[in-house]
C-alpha cells in the first residue's frame, strides 16, 4: 500500500529522533577506527613519512591507492543522481539522497589523504595561487595542480548537489522539533517556508547543477587518471586511462551505493522505501559497468602484450603471473567473476545478492587502483633502479581509519538528515495515480464575488 | 502578523482557492501580493505553481561560467607570464594544460551562480516570522492572504471554504 505523505515524514524522521544500541556501537567502532587513524598520522607527521614503506622507487604506494579509490567512490552519487535526475527515472527518488552523501564524504576523503602524502601539511596552502613573498605560483602544467582544482571544483559543486534539495527536509525537521534542535534546523533550513517561487526556483537550480555536475565528475577522474598517464612509467603512459578510470570509478561508485543502501535499508528500517526494485535497477547498472570493466581491463592488457616492450611487459607478468598475481586475480574473481553470474540472473539480482556482489566489487576495485599505483613503479624503464614496496603499519592504519572515516560521517550524516528525500516522496505520491491535473493558467474561479 | 488560510487535500482545490482570491483582491481590499501559498512539495502542471517558472538563472549560470572561465584564463596566463620558467622551448603559456584550469573554472562559476542565483530567487535566507501549518507537513497545502482588512475576514473564509478547503484556520503569532 502506498504511504500518505503523513506516513513519508513519520518514517522518514523516525531515525533523527530516535537511535537503537547498534546505531551507537557502529559508530564507536567507526570512531575508533578514525583516531586509530589520527594517531597514525601524528606518529607520522613527528618521525616523517620515512615510517610509511615507501622507498626509492615506489614513492606513491597505499596512500595514492587510497585517494584513487575514494575518488572513485566519490563518483557514486553525484553522477548517478544527476544522470538519473536528467532523465527523470522516477525510481532514483529514494536513492539520491545516499548517493550524494556518499559523494561529498569521498571526495573529503579523498581530499585529505594527498595531505597526509605531502609530509608537510602546514605547507598545502602552496598549493592556492596567490601573489606571494616567495614570488611563485602552482606550476599549471602539473597533473598535481589539475587535481587541486577539479577537486575544488568537485567538492563544492557536491556539497552544493546534497544540500540544496536537503534545505526543505531541514524545514520539516525544524517545524518537528522542538528547543536546541529546533534553532539548529532553523539556520541549515535558511528560513524556508515552501511557496512555489521557491520550489521552482530549487527545481531550477537542480537542474542547472545536474547538467553541470556530470562533467566536472567526468573531468575528476580523468584528471586524476592524468596523474598517471602523463608519467613515462610503463602501462601508465596510456591514452585509454581516462575512460577507464571513470568506468572503474562508477563501477566501484554504484557498489558502494548498492552496499549503503542496503545497510540503511536493514538498521533504518527503510524497507518500505528502499524496495528490490532500487536493488535491481541498481544491480543492472552495476552489471554493465562490470562488463565494461572487462573490456576496458582486456583491451589495457592486450594492447601491451601485443606491443611487446620490454619495460611494460616486465610489469605486464608480474601483474599476472609473479609477485601480484595474486592481487590481480582475486581483483578479477571480485570484479568480474563473481559479480557477473550474480547480477545476470535474475533470481540471483535480489537484494542480498546485489549487496553480495557490491562488497566483492569494492574490494576488487581497491585492489585494481593498488595494482595500477605499485607494479608500475617497481618497475620503472631502468632495471638497476627496480625495487619493492611494502606497506608498514601506519600505512595499513592510515587505510582502515579512511573508512571509518567514512562510515562515521553517514551515520552521523543519518542521524542529522533524513536519508532519504522526504518531499521528492510525496512527489511520488501525486504521480502514483497518474499525470497530475493541468489547469489552464486563466482557470474561470469557482466562486464568484458578490454581484 | 494575522493570516486567515484555508488547507487544502490537493493541489486542483489549492488552485480554485488561488484563483477566487486573485479574483477578489479590488472587491475585499487587500494585494494580490498578500496572497500566500505553502505547500511541503511542489506541484508542478498547477497555474500556482507554474506561473513561478522562469529561464532567469540558467542565463545568470552562463554568465557565471563565463566569468568563471575568464578568470581561469587570466589566473594562468597571467601568472605563467608574471613568473615565467624554463620550458625547453615549449610554449609559456600552454593552451591544453591551462584549458584544464579554464574548465574547472568555468564550472566553478556555474555552480557558485547558481547556488547565489537559487539564494536570492526563493528570498533566503529569511528567518523573519512567516506563516505555516503543521498539516502542511502531512501533505495540505496552504492557501490564505496575509493581513486581510477585518471586514473582509467572513467573505473570504466563504470563498477559501467553497473552494473545497479541508479547513480554514487563522494564524495571529508569526512561527517562530
């Protein structure tokens, strides 16, 4: 039965107001996992990065594995949410929300880990180009300085995608509440009252920030595959980097999504809005990124074995049969082998299955920004200056802590926002029963004045 | 702050109510800009509604990429000759890598603009006391005038009732 808007806004505000035991267990755990985390990186930042395992020639290891990976992840929510908004799939409504969420939380992710990288942090402000005493400015030809704006861009146009359509879901949590939250909800709902200036106006706005936020998620990962393909090092000096990226970042995006909605589903108890049909569109959509990860990875891998050079085919076998083969087939089973039969049948494609396939997915798409970063570099075009990397304990910290990092933000995220859009549901409702009624702008009143 | 509304199921009645007060502004004394409509979603294909509707900021999001873009021209040509470094002969001033700059910039003043253009169009912030309904939140929309003449209070409650009003109500305290 569908739910009155009555129902919608109970449901929906239930988890801001009310907690259970699990919800504050998860998010210990997700806390300690981070300052875990923030000890490592004192240690760090006191004794230098030398404590990391990187060493001549491996100078970009789990840390630059990490930022690729949640950038990708990053690409989850914006671009589904934008492309499904274009195309006005009505089934995205409850979807978008933990999309976007989880879009803003990578990205800052993401943002962050390159400050952990540069060893010196106090010194990231270099970065900004402003006439300075020191008489220099960001070098514009570097891939570096090209991240620094498209994550900018990136960042903002996000938490701008996530927060406007929020604003009317703070008004209707403000007009619940009641004292501290009250006020609170107040200023986040910037005074929203709801009249239809204002709703067209947010209409609009969506609009305009869905058609320019594909793009500049497009532009996000192919500039960070440009971190690596405009380097001489064998099998990064590629052209097809920058669409494969964004494949494997939208791959690993939807799974991501797939396996936060299905938590939020099961601890939120969203079951009446996050339905099989959301697990089955989405697993659709994670099965075609599947097979074109597939291809993308075949063509990648078949270009080199054709060309036969010797510096990418020493980094081309270690891949797959010497010292990574182990990471690279096991990124296969998870990225491929595993999803695909799951995704395709579909008795399989159930929520439980989708979630299944989403979890191998995300470690199989770790383990594939892991395998481009290290064998590469272990393996430059001079054999004398060949070497090996292996992570050290503040690394392997510093990795767990980013997804508790993660998962500490959405539940908290969860607790403060409605997951799920509250008035983009009641839309729903208006077009359950068909088109809404059309009135021609001069309709004739009802009610004459007194004559 | 006085409003005397009507709360309507759905958005044809909210409609009917809107029209039979814009129709009725000279004859009971008040402007038509005292008409007020709160809904907790929009309603799009209704006059109310549509008669929002304006192209205004996707021409302000052009212009606001445009200047975006011009900015990022100028931040990188400019600087690149101000602090000119060795580049082996190659160009200084280099039009693929600065274009990289250039489109980030362009979308970083579209969606600044929009975000400024949204902010000013809905009037917000706004955190003066303004008229609500707590079945606004349970799917009613709200149609009334603000401050209406007292003696116009009886006609108006007709025309908010016959136009099919689940319940007229009167709000005397702005909420808070």
């Amino acid at each position: 039965m569908q739910p009155t808007a009555e129902q919608i806004e109970q449901d929906l505000l239930r988890p801001l107001f009310h907690s259970s035991g699990k919800y504050w267990f998860a998010v210990a755990i997700a806390a300690s996992l981070l300052l875990a985390g923030v000890a490592a990186f004192f240690y760090q930042l006191y004794n230098g990065i030398g404590v990391w395992g990187l060493n001549s020639p491996v100078f970009w290891g789990f840390d630059i594995t990490n930022f690729v990976f949640w950038i990708g992840i990053s690409h989850a929510g914006t671009l589904i949410s934008a492309i499904l908004r274009l195309t006005n799939a009505t089934w995205r409504r409850p979807v978008t929300r933990c999309a976007e969420a989880i879009t803003v939380f990578s990205v800052l992710i993401g943002a962050i880990i390159p400050l952990c990288h540069i060893g010196r942090p106090w010194l990231a402000f270099w970065m900004i180009p402003y006439p300075s005493e020191r008489h220099i400015w960001p070098n514009f030809r570097s891939p570096l300085a090209w991240d620094f704006f498209a994550i900018s861009t990136y960042l903002t146009g996000s938490t701008t995608f996530l927060y406007l359509p929020t604003i009317p879901d703070f008004a209707a949590v403000r007009d619940a509440s009641t004292g501290l939250r009250k006020k609170i909800y107040r200023v986040l709902a910037l005074g929203w009252q709801g009249t239809p200036r204002q709703w067209q106006r947010l209409e609009v706005a969506m609009h305009i920030m869905a058609v320019v936020i594909v793009p500049v998620a497009v532009s996000v990962h192919t500039i960070v595959s440009w971190d690596f393909a405009m380097t001489p090092v064998p099998m990064w000096h590629s052209s097809i980097f920058g669409p494969y990226f964004v494949a494997g970042a939208i791959f690993s995006g939807i799974a991501a999504l797939i396996l936060a909605m299905a938590l939020l589903r099961k601890f939120l108890h969203l079951e009446e809005y996050l339905r099989p049909i959301h697990f089955e569109n989405l697993g659709k959509l994670l099965l075609t990124m599947s097979l074109l990860w597939f291809y993308f990875t075949f063509a990648e891998r078949l270009t080199t074995w054709y060309g036969n050079s010797p510096p990418e085919m020493a980094v081309f076998w270690d891949s797959i049969r010497k010292n990574f083969a182990p990471l690279f087939w096991t990124m296969v089973v998870c990225n491929f082998i595993i999803p695909v039969p799951i995704l395709a049948i579909k008795r399989l494609r159930t929520i439980t299955g989708t979630a299944i396939a989403s979890a191998t997915v995300v470690v199989g798409m770790w383990l594939e920004r892991f395998l481009i970063v290290v064998p590469s570099l272990e393996h430059k075009f001079l054999p004398y200056s060949w070497g090996t990397y292996r992570p050290t304990w503040v690394e392997d910290t510093l990795m767990a802590s980013s997804f508790g990092m993660m998962a500490l933000l959405y539940l908290l995220f969860s607790k403060f926002v409605p997951m799920i859009s509250i008035w983009e549901m009641k839309v729903g409702l208006q077009s359950h029963g068909g088109v809404p009624v059309v009135l021609p702008a001069e309709s004739k009143p009802v009610l004459e004045g007194p004559q | 702050m006085n409003a005397l509304y009507g709360l309507y199921a759905d958005a044809a009645g909210a409609q009917r109510a809107v029209d039979s007060l814009r129709s009725a502004t000279s004859e009971l004394r008040f402007d038509r800009r005292q008409i007020v409509i709160v809904s907790g979603e929009p309603h799009e294909g209704y006059e109310f509604t549509d008669s929002e509707a304006t192209s205004t900021p996707y021409r302000w999001a052009v212009l606001g990429a445009v200047v975006g873009g011009t900015a990022g021209y100028l931040l990188t040509t400019l600087s690149q000759k101000s602090y000119p470094i060795h580049t082996g002969g190659m160009s200084l001033t280099p039009v693929w890598t600065n274009g990289i700059i250039v489109y980030e910039m362009v979308m970083l003043g579209a969606i600044l603009t929009t975000l400024v253009v949204l902010l000013i169009g809905a009037g917000l912030p706004n955190f003066k006391g303004t008229i609500s309904d707590p079945e606004v939140g349970k799917g009613k929309i709200l149609v009334g005038v603000m401050d209406p003449p007292q003696s116009s209070q009886p006609e108006l409650e007709r025309r908010l009732q016959q136009a099919g009003a689940w319940q007229v109500r009167q709000s005397t305290t702005p909420r808070p």
